[in-house]
C-alpha cells in the first residue's frame, strides 16, 4: 500500500515542479529576456547610426580641407589680400565639426581661421607674427582685436610635419592634444604642390574632440543612454554624458586618457558584439574601421528603464508573486513528507531489519498518533533484539576465550618438552662435529634461537599461572622484561620494541600478574596504534620517592576529546568487532588498587605517552580491601 502513494506523491511533485518552470520561464521570457532583446535591438542600431553619423562628419571635414587645397592652388596662397579670403566663408558652413582650418605656407606665412566663443576668427601670420586679425560678422571679414603678440609657426606643428611628409590628403592616425592649449582632436591635412611637386604649404582641418563630444551627445537615442569612444590604445575620446564629465574642464582633463574603470560601459569589444548588461543598462560595442578615417571604439548603454519605464517594480512583483506560490506548494509538499512519508519510510526499513546497530531511541516526526505508537513499539523491540544478539556474541567469545586459555598451559608445556629435547640433539651434535668448526656457528645460532623460544614460552606460562590476589615485594624492572620479551614475537618486524630501565628502581609491593597485565594492554594498544610500524618504548624511572613506568609510541596519537574518554568502560575507537573498550578501564582499574595513578599524553600524528606511578610503601590489611574493591570497578581515582 506504500508504494502507490508514493508514486502519487511523486508524481504531484513533479506536476508542481513542471508548473513552476512554466511560470518562471514566462517571467524571464515576458519581463526580463524580451525586454533586453529590444533594447539590444536599439543599442546596435544606435551603434551604426553613430557609425554613419561620426563618418559623415569626417566626410564633410575632408571636403572641406580638399575645397581649401583647390582654392589655395586657384588663388597661389595668397594671404595678403583678406577680399580674396572671402570665398573661404562658404567652406566655414560645410565644415559640421571643423573648429580650426589652417593654411600654412613653406615660407611661414600663414592664415589660422578658429571657432572662439561661437565665433570665426581669422589671425594671419607673416614670418610667424600676427600681421592682422577679422573677424567674421554678417558674411563678411571685419577688423578685429586681440594679442597681437601671439606667434604662429606651422613648420613646428605636429600636423605640418605630418602632412608634409605626405603624397595625398590623409587624417593624423591618432588624436593628440594641439600646441599650446590642452584640447585635444583630429587633422585632416592636404598637402599643396606647385606643378614640379615642390611643397608650397600644407591645409589642415582640425576637428576637436569637444565638437565631437557635443556632437554625439546631441545625437543621443535616449536622455539616460552613454555613449562613449575611445582610440585603439585605449584612451578615452568622448565621456559619458555622466554629472562628472559635464564641466568642460573635466571633460579635457580625462580626454586622450586611459578610460577610467568608473566607465565599465567602455569596455573593449568586438565588432557589433552585445554584451552582458551593466547595472540596469544593455551595451553594445564595436569598431569604427572605416579606410581612410581615424580608427575608434564605439560603446552605446542604453538603460531598460529608459524604453520601458516601470519594468524593475513590475519585475520585482511578478517574481515574489510567483515565489511565494513556489514556496508555498514546497512547504505543503515538505510537510506531507515530514507527517506521513518519512515515518512510514522508516517503519517499513525498521520491520524489514529490526536489529538496527545504532540503538538510537527517538521518536519519530510525525502528528500522526498511530504512526507515532507504532513506531515506539518497533523500536523497543528492536533494542531488545539488539541487545539479545549482542549478550550472545558476547558469551560466545567468552567462551572461545576460556577454552584456550584452558588449553594453552598444556600445549605451552608439551612445547617446551619437545624444545628440551632439540636442545639436547644440537648440544649432542655439537660435542659430535667439535671437528667441523664450519657448523659450530650454525649449531649455536639453532641452539640461540630455541632457548629464546623456550624462553618465550616459560614467559606465557608464568602469565597464564592462575592469579591467587596476593601482594608481594616485586620489581617493576623484571615484569617489564617479561612482557617485552613477549611483545617482540608479536608486534611484528615493523615495530621496535625498546626498553629504558632504571637499574636503582626501588621494590615496590603489588601483583606481578596484575602488573603484566597492565603492560601487556599497554603494549597491545600501541601496537594497533602503528600499523604501518614505529618504535614502542618502556621506561622506568623515580620521581618524588614513587616509582614510575612510562609507555610510549609513535603511532597515530589521539584528540583531546578520545583522551577524555579514553579510561570510560565500553569506549573505543577500534572497528567494531576488533576491541571491547575493557582494556585501558581495566588498566585504570588496576593502578588505582595499587594505589598509584595514570595520566595520558598525546598529539594527533605524532603519538601516545602513559605514565603510571605506583607508591613504594607497604600497604595495610584494610588498605587493601579498599583497593580490592577499587580494582572491582567502585572506585576508579585515576588521572587524564
């Protein structure tokens, strides 16, 4: 019965997920694709009408300066007569952007007719002095006023030079600042010569970046749109018609300047490529390449708010309309699931496999009083059959335990006998071959290695000796030495077993057997603790009148919060079925009924250190039954 409602409910969820990518795409289609698609439409179209536009205008600046060079071969060049200037005005109306227009002669005369204050002024220079100055009122040439002192000398101009170098017309190939002023722009230059190709002067058309700036904000498609334009170098040719760039001083002082990061609409881009949106504006970029004419940048952003007011608020309102819905459906979902799916889920795992190893007891999330009830009951049972597996695992490897404990003293003795008697046959065979002093060191090193095997084996024997619980007078030196001889065999060739004993270790009073054991459990742990190898260290030593034993490896070490835990009964951080967590309580056990105490060092990654100290002194009669009773589990005074 499970599995059709949750087929259903799956099946709603995906009907709700399919229903809300629905409404998501006609929100970004309707109000947030379509939109920037149109204004992406108008950016590029606003780019190639400023295209057009700027190569119109250079257009008209070089007929100008071709109209001038065609005069000037007409008419010689001459400056002398200002009714002969006369016909320049009508070049002054075709110019569009041109503010200064200049003719200048090989011989250094010169004429500089320049826009000043909405004014055409014409300055004729002889020898590089003003000589005379008009101005232009009601179509004719007036006498005007000015700095008579001012000097003009067109071979020492960058456009000169340039333009004298040259064949045929042609624009300077990048915008540059013009002598003696801090505006900037582009000259058009036309190169005049006399029928032998001798140079007689040269006409320049300069056309500022001011004029173009004003230009181009003129033309503007919306208020709010920048247009910006820089040089293939990446200097800023016209600012953004931004608060900051409408003081003209500021405008001169950015021109021919690297674009400011202030300006991301000036980004570099290729040819008609619409970019990524700006903040609330779409832009378009691409390369004013047109042969012959100064190559530019153009950048046009143009806000959404601009072609469709209104459009952030409607967005904002259709996007939180269509979330709360989402999120309201989610909610609905989640709380069916919380209240009826995921407890049943996990009643149907739970009655499959009752006997989970987590033990875990809470109760599970539902409103649902039955399902609630029902889960509670399967949970008791399954603890108790957890439990009841657990008690059996238990008596059974009890049980395996004693059976070879029962079994080892035999086996142990009936090995030992066999051992006497190869020892007997090597020291036969070595009294038989004295002649052969070949196999001497062989005999002995067979002879070595099985009295260090008997000797091994007297060793478990002692161990395994029944423990009658009586104190005696013992010397921690010799258990040490027993049970290293004990732990070599069985740490393996990767593990180096040391030992450090005080040689004026006092006697001290205790247990022998109780002893080993605590050095064996000691032993063993820093054995599981190196399993790629290391060195296992015991040492004894005095310290304030007691005698002292410290346990040391270089294995894996343990955090602060294993060391907190580490002494607890049933704690441990083996793999489940490799420790009890009994040994290092039983230890703690141990030392505490001795009257002594343990503490634990360790660093994660670098190892372990346990220090034991025991007392020297005898104990009393009753002293000992309370220790007795410490060992049983009811006292425990040990130290972390």
């Amino acid at each position: 019965m499970q599995r059709p409602n949750s087929m259903v409910l799956w099946k709603a969820i995906l009907l709700t997920a399919l229903c809300s990518t629905a409404v998501w795409g006609l929100w970004w289609w309707g109000l947030v694709h379509s939109p920037r698609t149109q204004v992406q439409a108008r950016a590029r179209a606003s780019l190639a009408e400023m295209e057009r536009t700027i190569a119109r205008e250079l257009s008209r600046a070089e007929t100008t300066g071709l109209a001038l060079g065609a005069w000037w071969a007409q008419e010689h060049a001459s400056l002398e007569d200002p009714a002969k200037l006369q016909s320049v005005i009508a070049f002054l109306e075709k110019g569009g952007m041109v503010t200064n227009l200049i003719l200048g002669r090989e011989d250094g005369d010169s004429a500089c007719i320049v826009k000043k204050d909405g004014e055409w002024n014409l300055i004729l220079f002889r020898a590089g002095l003003v000589s005379r100055r008009l101005l232009l009122r009601e179509g004719q040439w007036v006498a005007g006023q000015g700095n008579d002192r001012e000097t003009y000398r067109p071979q020492e101009r960058h456009w000169y030079r340039f333009g004298a170098a040259l064949g045929a017309p042609a624009w300077t190939p990048e915008a540059y600042r013009f002598f003696t002023t801090r505006a900037g722009g582009f000259s058009y230059v036309v190169p005049v010569r006399d029928a032998r190709g001798r140079l007689e002067g040269v006409v320049g058309v300069d056309v500022s970046l001011e004029e173009l700036t004003q230009f181009i904000w003129d033309h503007q498609p919306t208020p709010g749109t920048r247009m910006v334009v820089s040089d293939a170098g990446g200097r800023l040719l016209v600012p953004p018609r931004i608060p900051e760039m409408l003081d003209p001083g500021a405008r001169v002082d950015h021109q021919l300047m690297p674009v400011p990061p202030s300006f991301p609409e000036a980004e570099p881009a290729g040819p008609n490529a619409v970019r990524a949106p700006v903040g609330a504006f779409i832009a378009a970029g691409g390369a004013y390449a047109v042969p012959g004419k100064p190559r530019m940048n153009l950048h046009v952003a143009i806000p959404e708010e601009d072609l469709f007011p209104g459009l952030r608020p409607r967005r904002i309102a259709v996007f939180v309309l269509a979330l709360a819905i989402v999120l309201g459906v989610a909610w609905s979902l989640l709380d069916v699931h919380r209240r009826f799916v995921r407890p049943m889920r996990d009643l149907a795992l739970e009655a499959s496999s009752p006997s989970t190893d987590d033990g875990s007891s809470e109760d599970y999330q539902s409103d649902v009083w039955e399902i609630k009830q029902v889960g509670q009951q399967l949970r008791v049972a399954g603890r108790a059959v957890q439990e009841r597996n657990r008690l059996l695992n238990q008596v059974e490897h009890s049980q395996r335990v004693d059976s070879v404990g029962m079994m080892a003293p035999g086996i142990m003795h009936d090995v030992n006998n066999q051992l006497a008697v190869v020892l007997g046959q090597i020291a036969l065979c070595q009294t038989l071959y004295e002649d052969h002093p070949a196999l001497q060191p062989r005999l002995r090193q067979a002879e070595e290695a099985a009295a260090k095997c008997s000797e091994v084996l007297r060793g478990l024997l002692d161990y395994s000796r029944p423990d009658p619980g009586e104190r005696e007078p013992m010397s921690l030196n010799v258990s040490v030495e027993h049970v290293v001889a004990l732990l070599g065999p069985v740490a393996g060739p990767s593990i180096q077993v040391r030992k450090d004993l005080d040689p004026e270790s006092p006697v001290m009073f205790g247990e022998p057997q109780k002893i080993q054991q605590v050095l064996v459990n000691l032993g063993m742990n820093a054995r599981d603790a190196m399993p790629e190898g290391g060195l296992l260290t015991f040492r004894t030593f005095r310290s304030e009148g007691n005698v002292c034993l410290e346990v040391r490896d270089t294995g894996c070490g343990m955090t602060r919060e294993v060391m907190e835990r580490v002494f607890e009964p049933f704690f441990s951080t083996k793999a489940r079925g490799k420790g009890t967590g009994l040994g290092l309580a039983m230890v703690a056990n141990i030392v505490a009924a001795h009257g002594g105490s343990i503490r634990v060092d360790s660093v994660p990654g670098e190892g372990t250190a346990f220090r034991i100290e025991f007392p020297c002194s005898l104990r009393k009669r009753g002293e000992t039954r309370a220790a007795a009773k410490a060992e049983e589990g009811l006292a425990s005074p040990y130290t972390k």
